[in-house]
C-alpha cells in the first residue's frame, strides 16, 4: 500500500513539473524580445523619412494656403486653428502624426508582450494596454485608420477586463488580425508620402529645372521604396513571433525569427545610410 502511495506521490510529481515545463515553454520570450528590438529599428529606420515628410508637408500646406489667399485677400488676416501644424516651429504636420502615431500602436503592442512574457504584474502590462488604447483613441481622428482603430477596441477591452498573463497572453493574439491590417495601411500611405515629398518638383511650383526635378523625384522614389520594404519586413517577422506563439519551443521558428532580425537589422540601418547619401546628391 505504501509504495503505491509513493509511486502515486511521485508520478503526481512528475505530472506537475511536465504542466510546469510546458507553461515555461509556452512563453516564447527570445522571440518577443526579437520582434521589440525590429521595431526600434524599423522606427529608427524611417524616422529621417518622417522628417522631410513632415517639412515637405508644412511647405504643400503653405503654398496652397498663401495661393487660396491671394484667390481670396479678405481671408489673409484670419488665423485657423486647424492650420496651427502647418505654421507651428514645434510638433509635426497631420499626415506625419497620423504614421507617427501607428507606429506608435505597434511600439506600444510590442512592450504589452514583452510585458506579458517577462512575467510582469497584471498593474504593469495593464498599463501597456492603457498606452494602446491612448495611440488608438488618437489615431482614431484619422480616415485612414479608423477602420482599424474601430477593429482594435474589442481587442483593447477585452485585454483590459484580463485576470491573469495567461489569458493575457492569448487575448493578445487575437490582436494579430487587425495588427496586420494597420501594417498594410502604413504601407498604403506610401502614394501619398511620395506624392508629398515631390509636391515642389511639380512644373509651376518651383524654379527647380527638370534635371533637377528629375532627380530629387528618383531620390523620393527611393526613399520611400525602402520605406515600404522596412514595413514588410517588420510584418514577415510579426508573422513569425506568432507561429513562435502557437508552437512553442519550436527551433526553427526561433532561428526564422533571428535570421529576420538580422536582415531587418542590416536593412534598417542600410535605409538610413541610403537617405543620407540621396540628401548629399
């Protein structure tokens, strides 16, 4: 009787440190950790793109509006709050905030899992979800992404109502649907950053010859075109933390997931070279 006791005793044992084992595994925490340092780089990777955009925006706005004042003089001594981000010397214009701000929601969504699997208390990834919703709510004023902003919220409260890093953490998947959808929509704003960027290479514009025009538009083109290509590696490797998810402990979803990084890595910071050498042309 004794040993069946004991044989009992110690197969229990075992069950519970395989459940254990297995609730370690289940949390993939080099993977997550990957994904957070490929948004810093990716952030870091367009933000000389963000730059020009936001002065480039300034100066569109600006021309159309001293242009709609001579159309007009008697609106000339008038001053509209809504175009303060135009002429403001602090801050950005609306179309960079609104990208700023997306990236944002995947900067905040990035810290909630790293939150969730480094073990953190329910108060801190809370506060994650609350930064979430903050860049959300903000992002929500714009056309382009209130279609997604909308899709966010039940996502949002739901994580929100959350008791536990368990739930936590399978809630947060459920963000991955709408996620992507906010990665296409930062890749479909790329028309009109391009179209922003070469708004004074137009004829008419500028006293810019067409050589010149020519040139500062390929150089647009190019800017831009890395631009789309950072996003779509940055949804490649939000693919990839997801399997990671799904199957735990799995290495060769581990070493897909480093090997993006390092191509990530390399081409953010070849981005940033080639935006450098295009402005020194």
């Amino acid at each position: 009787m004794r040993k069946n006791r004991a044989r009992i005793k110690d197969g229990l044992l075992v069950f519970m440190l395989s459940i254990l084992v297995t609730a370690c595994a289940s949390v993939p925490k080099q993977e997550t950790k990957i994904f957070v340092q490929n948004v810093s780089e990716i952030e870091k990777g367009v933000d000389p793109l963000l730059l020009e955009l936001s002065v480039a925006e300034r100066k569109q706005a600006i021309i159309k509006l001293q242009s709609d004042a001579a159309i007009n003089p008697s609106g000339a001594s008038d001053f509209d709050p809504v175009d303060a981000y135009y002429f403001a010397s602090i801050g950005e214009g609306p179309n960079t905030t609104k990208i700023r701000l997306a990236f944002g929601v995947i900067q905040s969504y990035a810290a909630l899992l790293t939150a969730l699997v480094d073990g953190s208390s329910v108060a801190e990834w809370k506060a994650q979800v609350q930064s979430i919703a903050s860049n959300v709510a903000a992002l929500a004023r714009f056309s382009q992404f209130s279609a997604v902003a909308t899709a966010l919220d039940p996502f949002i409260n739901q994580l929100l109502v959350a008791h536990s890093n368990a739930e936590a953490r399978r809630l947060a998947l459920e963000g991955r649907k709408p996620m992507l959808i906010l990665l296409d929509e930062l890749k479909s704003a790329s028309d009109q950053i391009f179209q922003t960027l070469v708004f004074q290479d137009q004829p008419g514009v500028s006293a810019r010859t067409r050589a010149e025009r020519k040139a500062d538009m390929d150089a647009a083109r190019t800017k831009v075109a890395n631009y789309v290509v950072l996003v779509d590696r940055l949804e490649t490797n939000f693919n990839q933390m997801v399997v990671a998810y799904s199957r735990p402990s799995n290495p060769v979803s581990l070493a897909a997931v480093a090997e993006a990084s390092g191509n990530l890595a390399a081409d953010a910071k070849a981005a940033r070279a080639a935006f450098a050498s295009l402005n020194h042309q």
